[in-house]
C-alpha cells in the first residue's frame, strides 16, 4: 500500500526524487526558462507522478495533449491515451480516478461543453482529477478564440475552479493543485482554467522547479470514499437506489450528499489559502477605483492602472485566484473601501462582475465592464476609458469596446 | 465570530452541512466540540463524560476498521473492542453500551435490520430503534461519516462523536482526527478516569434518543 510519506526521498524510474511538495514549490532552486504555457503545462505535469493522461484534440489544447504524449514515451506518465470524444476522455478520466490513480486530461470550449455532464459526476464520487481548461468560444458561430463563458458553466458543479493569470501561475498551480485536491477532507476534481492562445500559446519567462524532483504519489488509502466497488456508493448508487427508489430517506441522502461536496469546497479554501498563499492577491485597495477580475483581464488590468498613474489616478487591483472556492469575505474585506469597482471580463455575460455583487455590500459599486468576447483582445485603454467615464472625466471614445 | 453551533438535533427537515456554516475543522493536536476548536484532551474528557451520561452509548466501525485489510486496521480494531469493553464495564445499571457495525456503504432497500447494523443512507432508523443517544463514528469512510452525521443530526437528537484518522469531521459533534491505536486507547483511559463520576441523562425526547 502507497504511503505518501514513506516515498519521499525515495527515486522514480525516471530518477526523479519524490520530494516534499512545500520543499519542492518553495525552497528548490528555480530556473528560468522561456516557454508557451502548452509547454509550460508539459513541464509540470513532468514533475507531478501522474498516472494516468487521457487526451483529445480541440483547438488550443491539443498542443499540450500532444506534448504530454511526448511524456508518456519518455516514460513519465503511467498510461496515455486518446479518447474517442471529450465526453468519453472524461469518462475514462473518471475510471482510472475509481481505480486510484492520478489522473490529469485538459479540454477546451466546446470540449468542455460537451463532456459537462460528467463533471459533477467527478465531484459527487469525490475523484480528484486534475482537467486544464483552456478555454475559448463555445457558441456558433464557430470561434477557436479566448472567450472565458465556459468557466461560467464549471462554477456549480462542484469542482473546484482556479483562474491562472500567467504561465508561472499555471505551472506552479498545476502542481499544488493536486495537493489541495487530494487532501482528504477536499478530493474533489480541479478544472484549472486560462485563457487559451494569451495564456498557451505565448511565450513567457517561467521558474521552473529542479526536473529530478517530483511530487509524492497520489495516495488513494486516503480518499474520503472507497477505490471503485461495484456494490458500494456512488457506483451502485448512480444505477440504483438514488435513481429508482422515491421515498424521503433517498431524496434525504442525495440531499446530504450534495451538501457534503459543497462542504468539501467550503474545506478546500484552507488548502487552497495555505498553498497559493491567499485565495486573492491585491494592490492598492485604499484607492478609490479597484479593477477587479480574474485571468488574463487582470494582467490587462496592471496595464490600465498604469496608464491611469502616468495621468495621475490612482486605481488598485484585485486578482482572484479562485473561483471554487469563492473568495467571498476576502473580496468583501478588500473592497470595503472602495467607490467604484471595474471588472473587465473577457465573456458576454459578465459572470465575474455578477459574483462579485453577490457578495459585497452596496453593489452598484459594480462596473461589470468592459466585456469583449469572441477573441477580441482586451486593449488596457478601453479598460482606461471605462473608469475615466466612471469618474466623469472626459474620455477619447473608442471604437469596438462592447457591451 | 461564527454564530453556528454544531449540537444535538433534531435540527432540520434538511440540516445544512457544517462546513457550510462556517465550522472548520481542527489542525493536528487540537479537536473541535460544537464546532469550538479545542485542544485533544480536553475532546477526549468530553467524549467521555458524554459516552458516561448516555443511556445507550454506542459505537459504530465502519469498513476500515471491521476488516483486517492492514496490520493497523486489526490494531484499531483491537482497540475499539477494548475501549467498548471499557465502556462496558464503566456504565451503570440501567446504561447499555453497545457495539454495532456499518460493514458497508450499500443502500439496502426495502430497510436494514436495526438491531445488527447501521447504514449510512439511513442511520437514523438504527439510533431510533436502539434508543442510542450518543454514538461514535470509527473507521468510517470520510464522505460516508459526513452523510451519516448529517442525517442524525438532522433527524434524532443522538449526541456524535468522529474517532476520525484524517481530519476529522465538522458534522459531528465533537471530532478528533488522525485517530490511531493509541488516541482510541486514551479514550477508554478517560471513560476509566471518569467512571462514577457522570450523572446518567434521563430525558428521552420524541426522537427515541435521551437529551
């Protein structure tokens, strides 16, 4: 039987050292490296004991699949394959975690869409997998741009979300993104979302943590329910008693049972605050204008704070690093001050601005702008415009900035 | 300050899960009662006095303790039927410390026997029939104990503990974590030390459990 502990400082086929995760993230030397984050995610899951990868293409996370493959024949990931859609690589990502393995896949847009309905099944059987989502348009007509509306559609089922902003992010996130998942009281699948292309496909300066070390085995004695069992919930559960019986002890179980999976997001906020060190991060929050966003909007948003100091507003920044869980009182706390918040979002609807209202005080603060979507990029000055216009200063007006 | 109280039932047609409310659970050395955290030993103290005070405490193994998978299940499981023996020995006349197993997680329709087992989609049909009013959770599978716990919470007014060996449970009670060999053992060492010294509850409320 794997224990987690007896490992550590023990080597892997491949050489590489089990090492303790916090030695491994923080003390371990760093190297630069200049890498896309396609790249960058092949380079942690490199490090990350994985057992199980199970891939299939859709633009733009078919580069990481494929490079993960390149992994699996260098001898680093258990087991690799292709599935035969998105809906049956989730599927299958879901019988290997059963079995108690350490499984990781990555989807995209309409990959993620169209896979949906077995993502609440991975939080209702407590399986810890890890999906990348790399997210882009869902909708017709076709897009393959950034388009960040499928992250809307994770928040409720039960997995945890975090946004990555950077390579950097989603490279170290990847890795203490199993930590947090696999802890007992939490085991719940991660969709670790970024924008596609702006996050996948650029390059950029990442540290990347020594090749010989990796993280400890996944440890699957302590999962909060049993390895796969034909005859044990949830399996026998999701063919029989729940389904069929109708009485009030069955409504009254699968009613527990949903609020114990809301109950281990609630307990993954304590892993999650301990190893990306705070659910948020902020700057400036005594300012009267806080740009608050998440993803790729938030390094748009350090632009446009910028560009606002050089004609002297001072305006700070909130980024969330999780949306599963909400960093509600964090947000609260952080923008207790402010008279306006700014949150530009890279989707239609404005989902980020409308979680945001729901959780603060005096909600008309909310300036759930600027939108764009379809793989508009986000130019800093719309977001520039948008608060001068808050502030009712006189702006240059430009051309495509959304609703 | 959380307002939220993790106590004795029943608390509602559909009982919110303590973490939910706001209840976190202990870190290593420390326990939580009610959802206070507490330092171990004074959890130990009080699941003591609260096994002492009940007319019918109980345990109740689960999988990972009631099979001998691993040389430390079949330690913990040594040790469990001490610290019943224990309890056995410490109760008074008109007291009854029983020992009842939940083997598996398989729902069992139409209902389970009561009187040999518990289930944990149904617990409560096993706290109503036997009376019991305050119940231990060991070797429980976490999700399963949460359910479990929830749905006694909900429904009957049987006072909880978790003996749980990860990190413990916020829908329980009182909750110790990372439950070994030797915390079990300090249990029966505190139900010895307070032997005599608990008065025995006497209200049964509606619910079939004593308050």
């Amino acid at each position: 039987m794997a224990d987690t502990h007896s490992v550590i400082g023990t080597k892997n086929k491949k050489g590489q050292t089990y090492t303790d995760t916090w030695q491994m993230m923080n003390d371990a030397p760093r190297t630069p490296s200049f890498f896309t984050g396609s790249e960058v995610i092949k380079e942690a899951l490199r490090r990350a004991s994985c057992d199980v990868m199970i891939a299939y293409p859709i633009t733009p996370q078919s580069e990481a699949a494929a490079l993960i493959g390149e992994l699996f024949a260098e001898g680093y990931i258990g087991d690799y394959f292709r599935g035969e859609s998105e809906f049956a690589v989730m599927s299958q990502c879901a019988g290997a975690a059963f079995g108690g393995a350490r499984v990781f896949t990555t989807t995209a847009g309409p990959g993620t869409m169209r896979a949906m309905e077995n993502f609440p099944m991975w939080a209702g059987a407590r399986l810890p997998i890890q999906m990348i989502v790399t997210c882009r348009g869902i909708n017709s007509p076709l897009s393959i741009q950034p388009d960040t509306l499928e992250i809307s559609y994770l928040l409720n089922t039960g997995m945890l979300v975090w946004h990555a902003e950077t390579a950097q992010d989603f490279y170290d996130w990847i890795l203490k993104g199993y930590m947090v998942s696999e802890e007992p009281d939490v085991h719940l699948p991660l969709a670790l979302c970024c924008d596609g292309f702006f996050v996948t496909h650029t390059k950029d300066v990442v540290n990347l943590t020594p090749v010989d070390m990796c993280l400890p085995p996944y440890d699957p004695y302590r999962s909060p329910v049993p390895c796969m069992d034909m005859e044990c919930p949830p399996v026998r559960m999701m063919r029989d008693p729940f389904v069929m019986k109708s009485n009030y002890i069955s409504y009254a179980t699968h009613a527990s049972w949903q609020q114990e999976v809301w109950a281990a997001v609630e307990r993954s906020r304590k892993h999650s605050i301990h190893w990306l060190n705070g659910l948020i991060e902020t700057e400036n929050t005594d300012a009267d204008v806080l740009i608050v966003s998440s993803g790729t909007a938030v390094s748009q948003g350090r632009e446009a704070i910028r560009l606002l100091e050089e004609e002297g507003i001072r305006c700070g920044l909130v980024k969330v690093k999780t949306l599963r869980p909400w960093p509600g009182e964090e947000i609260r706390e952080a923008t207790k001050n402010a008279k306006y918040i700014v949150v530009p979002e890279f989707n239609v609807t404005g989902w980020m601005a409308k979680e945001i209202k729901a959780s603060i005080p005096d909600s008309d603060r909310v300036i759930a702008a600027p939108h764009v979507c379809g793989g508009m990029t986000m130019p800093p000055e719309i977001i520039v415009e948008e608060i001068k216009k808050t502030l009712g200063m006189r702006t240059m007006s430009l051309a495509g900035r959304g609703s | 300050m959380n307002q939220y109280r993790v106590l004795p039932g029943p608390e509602h047609f559909l009982p919110p899960a303590a973490a939910s409310m706001g209840i976190r659970l202990p870190n290593p050395g420390e326990g939580h009662i009610n959802g206070v955290i507490v330092p171990e030993e004074k959890a130990y103290e009080e699941a003591a006095r609260q096994f002492l005070m009940a007319k019918v405490p109980t345990i109740f193994p689960g999988p990972l303790v009631l099979w001998a998978w691993n040389d430390k299940a079949a330690k913990k499981a040594t040790a469990i039927r001490h610290l019943y023996e224990t309890l056995k020995e410490c109760v008074q006349p008109g007291q009854k410390a029983m020992l009842i197993p939940m083997p598996d997680y398989r729902p069992k329709y139409p209902k389970i026997n009561p009187e040999i087992e518990i289930n944990p989609n149904h617990p409560n049909l096993t706290i109503w029939h036997n009376k019991i009013d305050c119940c231990m959770f060991v070797g429980v599978h976490c999700h399963q104990a949460n359910l479990s716990l929830k749905i006694i919470r909900g429904g009957t007014s049987c006072y909880t503990v978790a003996m749980c060996a990860q990190a413990g449970h916020e829908d329980a009670m009182l909750s110790f974590r990372d439950a070994s060999v030797e915390k079990i053992m300090r249990l029966a060492e505190w139900v010895r030390k307070l032997k005599g010294s608990v008065k025995v509850s006497q209200v049964i409320s509606k619910s079939g459990a004593s308050n």
